[in-house]
C-alpha cells in the first residue's frame, strides 16, 4: 500500500512462489509433520496495530498453547510487496502475514496463503466484511481474512478554521476553497496536508468528478485516468497540491500525525485509526499530541453535491503462510485475531473491526459518526490479482509527485493509463 519499487510482475510473483513449492496453495491444516509446539511469527505493518492488540494476542496465544511463544514483527508499508514475495517463498517465512486489502489478490492468486475455507464460518462467516472477504478469495477459495478497515477522514484544527471564520464544509468545492483560504492566511500551514506521493487522498476527487480508475471488459483492463471526468478531478487535485499544501511534494502519507501536532496542518484527509496516533500519549512509541483533544475535529469528507464524498476503503487481510513451519499454530493465532475481543481493541482504537456486528465498538462520538457516513460511499481499487503490482511499480506515486510539482495533467495521465494498462494486462 506504500512506494515500493517493481520487483516482480504478478506473473513473477507466482514463479516465485512455485518455485517454493506453495503457488498451488495448501489445504488448512498444515503439514502433518508440524510440531504441535513452536515458535510462531506475526508480521503486522506499520503502527496501526495498537499496542493493547498486540499484548493481547501475545499473551492470549501463549497462555492458550504452553511451550509455543509468539513474536510480533512490525514491518513498514514501504517495500511491502517485495518484502512479501521474497519471504513468503522461503523457507523461513513469517507464520501469520498482514496485508493491504488492495494487495491480497496478488497472493491469494499465487497460492502464498493457506487455504481457510473450512474455517470461514468458525472465524466469522457472513459477519465478516464482505467486500474484504471478497479481496482474500480467489478461485471459490477463502484464504485472507478481513483484519480491519477504515475509511478516510477529515480531522482539522478548530480554532484555525474559526480565526478564520470557515465552517466545516458541505461540499467538495467548499472543502477545497477553504483550504486555500487557510493556506493563505496562515503561511507555512497546509489548508489541506496533502504530500505529492499520496494517491490514495487523490482518488475521491476522480470519483466524484466521474471518473473511475480503471474498468474491465472481459480479460482486458483498461485505465482510465485520461478520460474527462478524470481529468477533471484531477485538475482538482493539482488545485489543492499547488494553493492548499505545503506538505513535500515528494513526501508520503506516513505519520501525518506529525505535521498535525506540530501545527502545521489545518486540515488532514486520513484513515479513521489516525486519531489514535494524534491522541497518542507523549511517553509512547510514537507520541501524539493528546492535549489538542479540545481542539481535534472531524468529519466526512463531503462530496461534490453534498453528503459524503466516494473515498478510499483502507484497511488489511490477515493471513497465515502456505509455508509457514508451524500451520496448525499459526491458523490459532489469527482465530485470536478475529476474536472478539482482539477484534473490539481495535474497534476502540478507531480501526473498523473485521466483524459488522462489533460496529458499535467504534462508540458513538463524532469520529464513529463520521467513520458511519464516509464508510457508506467508500470504494476499493480494482479488483485484478495484478493491482498490487501496479502500487509496486511507484507508478501512482510519481504521477501525483508531477502533478504537485505542476506538470500537464492530461499528458501525465495518458503516459499513466499506458504504464498501468502495461501491467494489468501483462
């Protein structure tokens, strides 16, 4: 879900992977040989996860299975893809992965998770997020389950919009003028953080202009940044890149959290979890700025005619590795993971849990109404095994870097469409 460079296309993945023995996939269960002790490897990425989560499935597991014992890898979002393909494929692979909801298919279709189907309904069955369900399937086969999810948000300092006499906004066009207008009245603050690498922010505007990212017919894809709505939106986008920020315009999504607590941000479009690493406490890993709580609001981002804008559906999949040494051990872990309890954790961190029926473990304040509206109208990329290559590629990234650094929008975006239609149909 970060930059990462192109290693591999999706049809590289798959070789990999065969080579290893695993593109077939393998039945749950795990091999026969599998010690029924062990010691067994979670990858999480990035800091979402927090902290409470991950005591809790540490010592759930342990206690759960004496003698095993259970290591929690954090890896970054950048590279991810690479990371995965080179690990999973080796004899020494991590036992549990998680992986962004837009990169699953390029797994599942390589058959480097373990198939999960007999456990669908013991891990949550027609409660779990479908359309997260449906991103960790392949081939009538469940292997990924949804993890978490989160639409994206607007969180923004109060007193910055009412010095300058703004409201929150009921339109797209009202979001964006007011950004520009707190950009200039307040020198060195972005009206609207928006870094040039960030694409995911960049896709509401395509989408509420009409345009789509990319469409299938039959086998072929074809990308879709140059059509008109397109453009459009993404005009739009150069608007907010060029007179509302001045965030890198070579910068990423990372920590956004950071520029937020320093004060120079007005307004912030991110992921619901995001106001857990605002409110952060000082003596944590990463510290927020817990006491701009008063002054910490959000809302939906709105769209073009009113209501809620159509905005990203963030979030991951969790899966256990075809090789993993340890498979029996390891589909234990992610059940703790889907649990309950493990689930409602995060649920009250303000990450959207796997399961529709723990909604109300969101709470009922402003960001769990906000998270009600913007979920509502989220949409997900293109559902080919190939998009994970795509995000990979950096393709995305360089675009929106061009287009904050005030390159040609209609010749980016066909020089765009080229590269990607290249890859999904590769």
């Amino acid at each position: 879900m970060r930059k990462t460079t192109l290693a591999v296309t999706a049809l590289g993945l798959t070789a990999a992977l065969a080579l290893a023995g695993c593109a077939g996939g393998t039945t749950s269960g795990g091999d026969s040989a599998a010690s029924s002790t062990g010691d067994i490897r979670v990858w999480l990425n990035g800091t979402d996860t927090p902290q409470d989560a991950r005591d809790y499935l540490k010592t759930t597991f342990e206690s759960e299975n004496p003698g095993s014992t259970l290591t929690i890898e954090e890896q970054s979002w950048t590279g991810l893809v690479d990371k995965l393909t080179t690990n999973l494929s080796g004899s020494d692979s991590p036992d549990v992965v998680e992986v962004g909801n837009t990169q699953a298919a390029a797994f599942t279709s390589a058959g480097a998770f373990l198939d999960l189907s007999d456990q669908y309904d013991s891990l949550g069955g027609s409660d779990l997020l479908p359309g997260f369900v449906e991103a960790g399937s392949y081939d009538g086969k469940f292997f990924a389950a949804p993890y978490y999810s989160g639409a994206r948000l607007v969180f923004y300092k109060k007193d910055l919009l009412a010095n300058a006499g703004l409201t929150v906004p009921t339109t797209l066009d009202e979001y964006v003028s007011n950004g520009v207008a707190l950009a200039a009245a307040n020198p060195g603050v972005s009206g609207i953080y928006f870094p040039g690498q960030d694409w995911y922010n960049a896709l509401p505007y395509i989408w509420e202009a009409g345009g789509e990212i990319a469409t299938q017919d039959g086998d072929t894809w074809t990308s879709s940044f140059s059509s008109p709505e397109s453009i459009k939106g993404l005009e739009q986008v150069q608007e907010v890149m060029t007179k509302a920020s001045v965030a890198p315009k070579d910068g990423n999504e990372t920590d956004p959290q950071v520029p937020f607590c320093e004060g120079t941000v007005a307004n912030l479009s991110a992921p619901s979890w995001v106001k857990g690493s605002i409110l952060a406490p000082l003596d944590s890993k990463a510290p927020g700025c817990p006491d701009q709580e008063s002054n910490l609001g959000v809302y939906a981002l709105p769209g073009a005619d009113g209501g809620a804008a159509h905005v990203f559906a963030g979030g991951s999949n969790i899966a256990v590795s075809a090789n993993s040494a340890h498979p029996d051990l390891a589909e234990k872990a992610l059940a703790i993971m889907l649990s309950d309890d493990y689930q409602t954790i995060l649920g009250k961190a303000g990450l959207v849990p796997a399961k529709l029926s723990l909604a109300s473990t969101l709470g009922t304040d402003d960001v769990a109404k906000a998270i009600a509206e913007a979920a509502a109208n989220a949409k997900l990329t293109p559902a080919s095994p190939k998009w994970a290559d795509v995000e990979a590629s950096g393709a995305l990234q360089d675009f929106f870097v061009s287009i904050g650094e005030g390159g040609d929008v209609t010749s980016l975006a066909k020089a765009l469409d080229e590269k990607i239609d290249g890859i999904l149909n590769s």
